[in-house]
C-alpha cells in the first residue's frame, strides 16, 4: 500500500472580523499567542484570544474601511532559527498587500505573537506594530540580541504587566531602550501589578491599542497618554504608566 503524503501545512488569513468594507483602507493583522518549540497545529485557544480585540479594531475602524484578520500559523511554536511565527507574519503582510493592495498594515502580536509582530516589522507594507506581552528571550550571551533595526520607521507600541511571570517585563523593555535610540516613535506602557494575560485591566490595554492602531492606521490623533509616551525620552517613554479607567475620558 503506497505511504500517504503527508499534507503540507500552509499558513491563513481567518475571515475578515466583522463587515469587510468594499474598499479598504488600512489593515490590522492579529498574531495570537504560540509557544518557543512545537511542531504542533496551533491551538484554537491561542486564536480564540486576540479575537475580542480584533472585532474591537474592526468596530472602531468601520467608518475609516479597516479590514481586520486573525492569522492561523503554520505551526504552534517559533522554533529556534526557523523562526515559523515571524515568516508567517510576513506573509501575512504579503497577502494583505495581494488583497487589497497598497495600504498600510499594522500587526498586532500577543506574547510569541508580540515578538512575529517585530520581528516582521520590516516587511514594507508595515507601517506600525502592538507587542502585547511579547515573549522574548534571555540575554544571556549564548544568541544574538533580538533585532531592533527592522523597526526603523515603524510605530511601535509594547504593552507589559509588571507582575508577568511567563514573559520577563524587563526584556521588553530592553529592547524598547535599544529600538528608541534609532527611532523616537517608540513607546511602551507598563501595566502595573497585571500579569501575561493583561486580564486585570483588560478594557484599558484594549482601549489602548484601538487608541493607537487608530492613529497609525489612519491618523486620528492620539490620546495625550500616548502623545506623551512618544515624546518623552527614555526611560520615562519606555516604563509609561497605563492608567485605570484609560479609555473612559480620552482626550484627543
């Protein structure tokens, strides 16, 4: 009996959250979380949970025509050097393009997620990123410092829970100091005493990342809290306080 084949696995765009406008101007890319090594399938969970925030952008980008996609990677985990996640944010990038053409995409990562969102930054049609929780790896001399220079004219927003004991806050924040000294539009807002999954101020890390994926997509204005984080030299840039109630009273 001849050996079946085994089936290639192919990386995806979930159906368009919400109404696909007609004509698209701007699109959010959502990277949910994976794990550092597994050959495994994705987990339905891990894309389960950067829906609610997708569905959130679509709403908020209706008017302005976002379209808005979860991407379902090829495979669970990042996988040393093959680094699947980030090639497959890439191409992710790559489709949006070949779907709608030139308009600008920001991706928007959750844990390993977070660390594809920046890795792919540099893919051309990329004009912003959103690191939540990103997993990055130790510094301890043994590998290269994780990249910095493809975030070179990009947006940049990181979102940490100083209490996160899967993904070491500090990390993100190193390479938010290393990222700054090339590119002022970097910011990156601690959430204090909130752990990896952001759920305890779950509204305001929300509201954040709609405040900014808004302003880079299509120019709203920030909200002063991000003005401000952008302005601001490091650190004070880079450890920005995100407020409870954010999002309640935004002030443009």
């Amino acid at each position: 009996m001849a050996q079946q084949a085994t089936p290639v696995r192919t990386v995806r765009l979930g159906r368009a959250l919400g109404s696909e406008p007609a004509t698209v101007n701007g699109v959010a890319l959502l990277l949910p979380n994976g794990e550092e090594s597994s050959a495994r399938r994705p987990s339905p969970l891990a894309a389960a949970s950067v829906r609610g925030l997708g569905r959130r952008l679509a709403r908020a980008g209706r008017d302005q025509h976002l379209a808005t996609h979860v991407v379902h990677y090829r495979y669970r985990g990042w996988n040393g050097d093959e680094a699947h996640l980030a090639h497959d944010a890439a191409w992710a990038a790559d489709e949006a393009v070949r779907r709608y053409g030139d308009v600008p995409v920001c991706l928007v990562g959750l844990g390993m997620g977070g660390r594809a969102a920046l890795r792919a930054a540099g893919h051309e049609a990329v004009n912003s990123v959103v690191a939540l929780a990103p997993w990055l790896p130790e510094e301890d001399g043994t590998v290269p410092a994780e990249p910095v220079r493809q975030l070179a004219g990009r947006h940049v927003l990181i979102v940490h829970g100083t209490n996160d004991a899967r993904t070491d806050p500090e990390l993100s924040f190193r390479l938010a100091a290393r990222a700054k000294k090339a590119n002022r539009e970097v910011c990156r807002f601690e959430v204090h005493a909130d752990g990896h999954g952001l759920n305890q101020y779950r509204d305001e890390v929300l509201a954040l990342t709609e405040d900014f994926v808004m302003g880079v997509l299509f120019g709203r204005g920030f909200s002063r809290p991000v003005q401000d984080a952008l302005a601001s030299p490091p650190p004070l840039g880079l450890r920005m306080p995100l407020a409870a109630g954010f999002g309640t009273t935004l002030r443009h």
